[in-house]
C-alpha cells in the first residue's frame, strides 16, 4: 500500500508525474478529465482547523470523482479514546482512502500501518508534505515555463527559510529541498535549530548535510530564489506566543530583507499569514509574492497525489 505521510514517500519518477499531471489538471480545471477516484468515499480526520488543507482536498475529491467525509477528530471515537489502529482498520472496511491532520507524525505512521487503504499527511507538528509539493510545483510553473521540466527547474535553486526553523513548515522545506535537489539556508533563533527528529530522517535517508542554519537572517537570504516564511506560532503553541514573537522579530520579512534575495526571488507563505509579525504587507503585495497561487496549487497538485497513489493500488 503506498502512503504520502512524507515528501519522499514518492520517488522522483512519481514526483514528475505529479507535477505533469498537476499541470494537466489545472489546465483542464472542471472538465472532470480524470475521474480517478469515481465511486470512492474518502475520510479526512482533522485535530486542528484548516481552511486550505480541507477546502482543497474536499473540493479535489469531489472533481475527481469521489466523496469527501470530514471528520473532525474530537466527533469520533478516536477522539474519545479509541486506538488510531482500530480506527485505521474500521475506516479501511468503510472508505478508500485517508487524509490526516494531527499532532504527532508517529500517530499518521500508526494509522498507515494498520490501514489497509492509502493515507495522506495533511499536516503533523513533524512535516507539511502536501504544502511543499504545492509550493515547488509553483515555484516549478515560473521557472520552468508552459511546456518545460518542471522537476528540473527546480534543481540548484536556493531558497531562504526564515523565523521558525525547528516546525513542520522548516523540516518539510529541509526534506523537500534534498528531493527537489535544491540548496536551503534556514535564519532563525538560537536554540530554533532543526531538531533531533528532522537530521534522524535525513540520516535514515542518506541525507545527512543537506541543510544549513544560520541565526543571520541576511546570510540566509542572500543569492535566495525563493524567501519563505510560516506563523511564529503553529497551532498548538499558542501558549508560547509572546516568547516566540519576541525572538522571531528579527527574521520577519521586511520589504529590506526581501529585496537582499536575487532580484526575481519569490516570495512564499504557507498561509495563513500575519502582516506585520512574520512578514510584513508590503512583501505579501509584491507582484513576485505567489501565496495565492501557492495556495491555488494545493488542489491541483493534490489531485495528482491522489491519483498516483490510486494508480499504485491499481485502482
Ligand atoms: N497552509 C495550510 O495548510 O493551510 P490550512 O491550515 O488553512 O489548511
Ligand atoms: N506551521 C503552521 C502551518 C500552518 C499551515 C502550523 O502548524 O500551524
């Protein structure tokens, strides 16, 4: 069974299919070319909010074909204290598919293991694998042109991470970044490096250098193509919030700090935003600011996830 619960879950022959499908679907966006997943019911658990990762899987779904149940994880059993592997084995009996958003990335691995139908990470406090296929597929889409390789557009690109460099966004940048085969500086605090379960990956995965931490936020940016930043605080650390504003302050991306990048860099946010904290208006008004597209592109890359993980199953 073939599971998306990290960047390199697909290999980079499925990660140019993605992206080429992608392409294609956006292209043909309403025609209902691909009806991929036509008579299926697919669940997605959510134990935080979200407005793009449900919007866009639910409406992703429905184009292609099938039925999306949302369920928020506190109006199930799991959420009363059922085991994620029986819920994992009954919703294997009752849908063709999952989507998660959770807290811990070993709760996504338990629920794959114990399924017995495709599972997709929709954000754990580890990783965000479907945000950063839809952020390289649009960086992808500028450089690489209408016809040309979007995979290989990517390749020796530099992008800057600013603000907190030891969460999902930073660690799923660092392990797409080693993928796409780009080059990545992370800027943030002492004491925000990239932790202990982000190198543990990368070690498992041969990965092991393939980032670099600095707390100079102009170190990281300069020769950047691409200044990403995410919220100072991620859902679940809201207790934490004035401390951390306190110390990200100085990687905010100021309209000073964006221009040190190469002249044509994008800039890119995840979303949701918070002008004047991590990033100020101006850079997110910047016509080489793309998070709308970015956010456009969760639902066509998405479809494509879908559908190549409905294809490895045969189906
Ligand atoms: N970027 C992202 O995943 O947004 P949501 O939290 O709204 O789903
Ligand atoms: N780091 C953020 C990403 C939101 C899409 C969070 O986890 O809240």
């Amino acid at each position: 069974m073939k599971h998306f619960l990290k960047e390199t879950d697909l290999g980079p022959g499925e990660l140019g299919k993605v992206f080429s499908l992608a392409r294609e679907l956006k292209r043909g966006r309403g025609r209902h070319s691909a009806p991929v997943l036509a008579g299926q019911t697919w669940a997605l658990i959510f134990a935080k909010s979200s407005t793009r990762t449900r919007v866009s899987f639910e409406v992703g779904i429905h184009e292609l074909g099938g039925h999306a149940l949302y369920l928020n994880r506190n109006d199930i059993q799991l959420g009363r204290g059922e085991s994620i592997e029986d819920t994992a084995r009954v919703l294997s009996r009752l849908v063709h598919g999952i989507v998660i958003r959770t807290f811990e990335q070993s709760e996504v691995e338990r629920l794959a293991a114990a399924a017995a139908v495709p599972v997709v990470n929709g954000l754990t406090d580890f990783l965000h694998p479907c945000q950063i296929y839809a952020d390289a597929f649009t960086a992808a889409e500028r450089w690489a042109g209408p016809g040309g390789d979007l995979v290989a557009s990517l390749r020796g690109r530099k992008i800057a991470f600013l603000g907190d460099t030891c969460f999902n966004m930073a660690n799923s940048w660092i392990l797409g970044a080693s993928l796409f085969g780009m080059r990545i500086s992370l800027a943030g605090p002492k004491g925000f490096e990239p932790g202990a379960q982000i190198r543990a990956q990368l070690n498992a995965e041969g990965r092991a250098a393939d980032f670099k931490f600095t707390t100079d936020p102009h170190e990281a940016v300069s020769g950047a193509d691409i200044v990403y930043t995410d919220v100072w605080t991620s859902m679940g650390k809201e207790e934490e919030s004035e401390g951390r504003a306190a110390r990200m302050r100085p990687y905010a991306v100021t309209a000073g700090l964006f221009a040190a990048a190469k002249p044509d860099a994008l800039f890119m946010h995840c979303l949701p935003a918070h002008p004047g904290h991590e990033v100020e208006q101006a850079v997110l008004d910047n016509p080489r600011s793309v998070v709308f597209d970015e956010a456009e592109n969760r639902l066509h890359v998405q479809k494509a996830i879908l559908a190549v993980l409905s294809e490895a199953r045969g189906g």
